[in-house]
C-alpha cells in the first residue's frame, strides 16, 4: 500500500487547471483520493497535506492550486484542528489585491466552510461575514508574516 506521502505528491503534483487533468470519465486524481481516504484517517492525512501545502507551495499559484485541488478532493468538509492557522496561511500566501479574480471566492468560499462546519462562523446570524474582515484570520495572517520577516 502507498503511503500519505505517496498519495499526496500524485494528488497534488499537477495542475487543476490543466486540460488533461481528470477528463470527463477519467476522474484518476478524484479516486485516487478516495482510495487514500479508504486507507487511512483523516486525522493522519491532513498533517501530511498541511507539511505538502507548506513546503510545496511556494508562490501564489501554487497555493491556488493546493486549494483548487483540496476542494476537488472534498476535504473542504472534512473536520481540521487549526482552521484558522490553515485559512489564515493561504491568506498570507496569497495576496487578494493582486489574486482576487482567481483565488477571491475560492478561498473565501472554502473559509466560510470550514468554519461554519466548525461552529466559529454562522452564516444566518452573520450572512454578510467575509474572511479578510474577520480579526482572528486578520491576526493570525500577521502572525505568519512577522515569523516569516526577512
């Protein structure tokens, strides 16, 4: 059997955006992570995706990607221990300014999953919440950049 660190390099090693990735039919990637998911927990997958997304990932494009594909996979509705240290990272990666039209509701949509599954953000007593207004994902994304100053 492959491990975490096997699958997750085949999972993440590509581009969503390509045109041969996962045709119509042909969903290799897509079941692949659900064969991972058979094997092993998800409470030993995520550190191991977190560890690719951190040391993988160096530029903005690459985040998007990691984010395109986390969704594809379906771990956006999966349980995580650190959303906001998670949601926050891809923030500080990821400058909106400049990335807004690409990544703006991509991230935007998976932040308010997530911590509307984790009970931190609800959407029908805050229907206009928004991640980059929120002081906790605000906070920490300068925490990253203060320990990643040069």
């Amino acid at each position: 059997m492959k491990s975490i660190e096997e699958y997750t390099d085949y999972l993440f090693n590509c581009s969503f955006t390509d045109d041969d990735f996962d045709p119509e039919d042909h969903e290799d990637h897509l079941k692949t992570s659900w064969e991972l998911f058979e094997n092993y927990a998800w409470e030993d997958i995520y550190p191991v995706w977190v560890k690719h997304l951190h040391s993988n990932c160096p530029s903005p494009k690459d985040v998007i990607n990691f984010v395109n594909l986390y969704i594809y996979y379906e771990a956006a509705d999966r349980p995580i221990d650190d959303p906001i240290e998670f949601i926050s990272y891809l923030y500080y990666k990821v400058d909106m300014d400049k990335y807004w039209d690409e990544a703006g509701d991509l991230f935007e949509g998976l932040a308010i999953n997530i911590l509307s599954k984790q009970g931190l953000v609800n959407m029908v007593e805050d229907p206009y919440y928004t991640p980059l207004k929120d002081e906790r994902i605000l906070n920490a994304v300068s925490k990253w950049e203060s320990d990643n100053a040069e």
